[in-house]
C-alpha cells in the first residue's frame, strides 16, 4: 500500500514531516474530502435488496481499507476511517496509537465498549486525532489536557477528566452559543485494529444498531457539514438548513454533494 494515492485523495503533497501543524492538515483536509457513511452496511435505499450501493459489509483489514477508501474513493464509518487514518500517520513517521471509546448517547451512557476507534498522537503532549465521527468532524487536533479547542466553524472542543471508574477521559464539544455536549468517553491504552472487530462486527448487524437501519452520508464542509439520509438533505454553516430529498436526486446528489459514485 503507498500513501501517496491516500495523499492524493485528500488534496495533501508528499514529503511530509510529522509535525503537529501536518497532523492539523491532514485531519482538516481528511473531513472535508472523506465521507462519513454506512452504505457498505444497509445498500441503497430506493432498491429491492442490496441495489445498486451493494450491503457488502465492513473489513477491517488493512488491504481492504485502503482498497475501500483510496482506490474506490469510498468512505465509511470510525473503524475504517480511522482505521486507515492511523496507518497514514505511521506511514509518515507519526507516534499514533490507535485508541477505543464509547460515543455517549442520549441518555448520556457510553456503550457498549469499543465502539468508537479515535486516534492518540504525541507531539509536546498527547492529542486526539479523529476524522470518523459524522458531525459536527472534529477538524483539529484536541490536547488531551482539558485545553478548548475551537475550529474554523466556531465549534470548541475539549478533553476532560471523565467521571466513570471505567474511562479515564471525556471528549466534549459545544456549538456556537450552545452547551457543551459529551461525544465519547476514552482511556488512553493503545489498541491493535483487531480489537474493534467484535463491536464492528454488532454494530453493522444488530438491529438496533445505529448504522443499520436508514443510510446516512456526512462530510465537513468550509462553513460547516454536509449531511444527507433517505429522504433529507441537512447543511449546517453556524445554522441548521434542511431539505427534503426525493428518490430520483439521491445518487446526484451523493455525487455532487459528497463526492460518492456508485460506478
């Protein structure tokens, strides 16, 4: 596998150094050019079974990510886009360790465990790197020391001390004029890719899984994200716009929108 056709694909040279201000470009650009999106898991949505966005699964192989994401300028969900985010770094001689979190739901619970792969990078400190979370992205390096964080788009982010015996860190965002919201519960104890792979395997299965039910595509945008599912198309630039799409525009505007071809 060669980085450079991964460089490519997110508008990035090569002859890069491991520096922090490298990292910051890479994650930014990786946002804004790699699509958040599950299609690999529920198929087209407007088909009789698979369709033509065939429900082929998830493989966590290092081959079949880069095959996935560089050569058929797909994307996916955290474990494969950090999942191959992490190799790049190492590729480019960076000190990255792949990490497992919990995304704290709604009821503000993080289970079950593993089910979010998120990235640990040392520079003068420890940062988090992630470009696997749908939106808001998380488009800059984050210290892991409670220092906030504010992006281009005015959303702040922070890493704090978490509260649960069992995580050692909470990672937090809050939108302009907003509170802070928990996004993932994390200790820092580096992981192999194979760890993930049994959450994977629940979360592109299970029922109530929230990557198997309607299809969902995201992507950071200049001002903000871009996000489209079966029948609505949400832009956010500091404000939330939302559209109704119709069956027959879906695929245009996977392309135009998100940069997805299913030929």
């Amino acid at each position: 596998m060669d980085p450079a056709p991964y460089l490519g694909r997110l508008g990035v040279d090569t002859g890069l150094s491991p520096t922090l201000g490298t990292a910051r470009r890479l994650q930014r650009a990786h946002v804004t050019s790699v699509p958040f999106e599950n299609l690999a898991i529920v198929g087209d949505p407007f088909a009789d079974g698979d369709g033509r966005w065939r429900a082929s699964g998830v493989d966590l192989a290092l081959p079949a990510l880069y095959e996935k994401l560089v050569e058929r300028g797909r994307g996916g969900f955290c474990f494969e886009l950090n999942g191959l985010f992490t190799w790049l770094l190492r590729e480019l001689g960076f000190d990255a360790d792949r990490l497992a979190a919990r995304m704290v739901g709604d009821d503000g619970t993080g289970r079950p465990p593993a089910n979010h792969h998120t990235i640990g990078v040392t520079f003068d400190r420890r940062y988090l790197l992630d470009v696997g979370m749908g939106t808001p992205p998380m488009r800059r390096p984050l210290p892991v020391d409670g220092e906030v964080v504010t992006d281009s788009t005015g959303v702040a982010w922070r890493v704090v001390e978490s509260e649960r015996p069992d995580e050692t860190y909470l990672t937090q965002y809050r939108l302009p004029g907003g509170d802070w919201q928990d996004r993932y519960l994390f200790s820092d104890v580096p992981r192999e890719l194979s760890y993930f792979r049994a959450t994977c395997d629940y979360l592109e299965s299970a029922p109530e899984s929230p990557f198997t039910g309607d299809p969902v595509v995201s992507i950071g945008t200049e001002a903000g994200y871009r996000k489209l599912d079966a029948d609505s198309l949400v832009t956010w630039a500091g404000e939330e716009e939302t559209r109704s799409v119709t069956p027959a525009e879906w695929d245009e505007l996977l392309e135009a929108q998100f940069g997805l071809r299913y030929w």
